[in-house]
C-alpha cells in the first residue's frame, strides 16, 4: 500500500475532486430541500471514497504496467519497452524471449 501511495499523481486527486463534486451536486439538485444539506453532504462522502477507490485502482494499474507509466519507469529505474526491445533482440526463440543478463557497461549506461 505505501508503493501506492507514493506514486499520487495531481489527476489521481482530481479524480477524487472530480467523483466528490459530481455526487455533491446531483444530490443536492435531487433531494429535496429540508433534506438537501446533510444528503449532500453524505454524497459528497461516499463520492470522495468513490474516487479514493478509482483513484488507487489507476495507481495500481500504472505500476503493474497496465497504463502508461513513463513517470515511475524513470523513477524506480525499470527498464523502458524500447531498453527491452534493445535487450532481446538476439534472444527470442520461436517467439519466445528467453532471459539474458545484460551485460556490465550495458548496466552502467542506464
């Protein structure tokens, strides 16, 4: 959880903003008025934790690789798409890409 964590980005808090004001604003035009406070207020809550959850699943997505993630491939040093390509150029079999530690000054120059 604290990988997750580290790795907020400024849109991962305007998702929850976004998710907050949206539920915010739709009960408060649909309650009625002696309501309209305290629901709105209830759905502003429950739309935060909303955008908490959609928020951490974007965060978990991006460190899994599932969605771009150039900013934490620079961070954490893992190797780019391109650096992989690079890596096994000569170690794909029949499709199938067999590991290869790369070479010392290959380390060095990342």
């Amino acid at each position: 959880y604290g990988m997750v964590m580290s790795n907020i980005r400024f849109s991962d808090v305007l998702t929850v903003a976004a998710f907050s004001s949206v539920a915010f604003v739709t009960m408060w035009f649909g309650a009625r008025k002696s309501l309209r406070k305290t629901l709105s207020r209830d759905m502003a809550f429950t739309g935060a934790l909303a955008g908490v959850l959609y928020a951490d699943l974007s965060i978990s997505q991006r460190l899994m690789g599932l969605l771009p993630n150039e900013q934490e491939v620079k961070r954490y040093g893992f190797y780019t798409a391109e650096e992989l390509e690079e890596f096994a150029k000569d170690d794909i079999v029949n499709g199938v890409l067999i590991g290869r530690v790369p070479k010392e000054k290959e380390w060095k120059s990342l």
